[in-house]
C-alpha cells in the first residue's frame, strides 16, 4: 500500500484568498491513488477493497452502577457499555443492544419527615423562573400530585 492517501497537501496561491489550504487530512474515500486503486480510510488500496475487511463492533465491559437518586423512597442507577471491543472499522456493523442499563435502587421507605422527590426537585429550581414572561424572578415552585 502507498501512503499517499494519509495526508493531503495543498499548495497556496499568491493571496490569502486563493488556493488550497490544509489541515492534513487524509485524501477523500475514493480518490484515485494509483493503476486500481483508490484512497479508503487513508489507505490506498485495491478498488475490490480485499485490503479492507468489515469488522463488526463488539460491545465492551458494563461499567460499575452509577450512584443511586435517591437514598430512599426509590431512586434508579446506571450501568453504561461502549461499543469497542472492537470498534466497527471498514462498514462493519455498529453493536446491537443496550448501551446504557437502569435498574431501581433503594426502594425502602424514607423516614417520617423525609421530602418528597418532587418537592426537592423544585426546591432545587426556586429562584428561576426560566425568562418566562410573568413569572418573578423570586418564584417559589410547587409539586403538584395528580
């Protein structure tokens, strides 16, 4: 294989304006680099793309669950997997299936006293009232049950 295709160097004209510049990028996929060949992946290679093989992408360990959202009352966590063990290359398939896992966690009561999810959540958002036309700045956020 030739190593033309790696990178791609222009010349400039006379003005800023004119010419070509780089950033040395690989040629464009399917650039003619030689009798047959063309530029795939930075690579010149065989127009019947032997030298390329599809390969498929596996999926990667889980990762550890995340933290819970909630320390009681029901809250949920995260497990997350990347698609790279291997990496799809050449066309191959990305991987199939879940990326990212959620499971329930501490689904125990809280205590007597204890906010409420919703209510917490607003308290969070006190203060804010989104540049909504109408609403002070000072609003104060009320969970509303159904």
């Amino acid at each position: 294989m030739k190593p033309v295709c790696n990178s791609l160097w222009c010349t400039a004209g006379a003005t800023d304006v004119e010419g070509c510049r780089t950033q040395a990028m690989p040629w464009a996929d399917g650039t003619k680099c030689g009798e047959n060949q063309w530029c795939q992946k930075a690579q010149c290679v065989h127009r019947n793309r032997s030298a390329l093989k599809p390969v498929d992408g596996g999926w990667g360990p889980w990762s550890s669950y995340s933290e819970c959202s909630r320390s009681c009352g029901g809250g949920v966590h995260a497990i997350t997997r990347e698609c790279n063990n291997p990496e799809p290359t050449n066309g191959g398939k990305y991987c199939v299936g879940e990326r990212k896992h959620y499971e329930s966690c501490n689904t125990h009561n809280c205590p007597v006293g204890t906010p409420d999810a919703r209510e917490e959540q607003c308290r969070e958002l006190d203060n804010d009232n989104f540049d909504i036309v109408g609403i002070p700045k000072n609003v104060k956020w009320i969970p509303k049950y159904g």
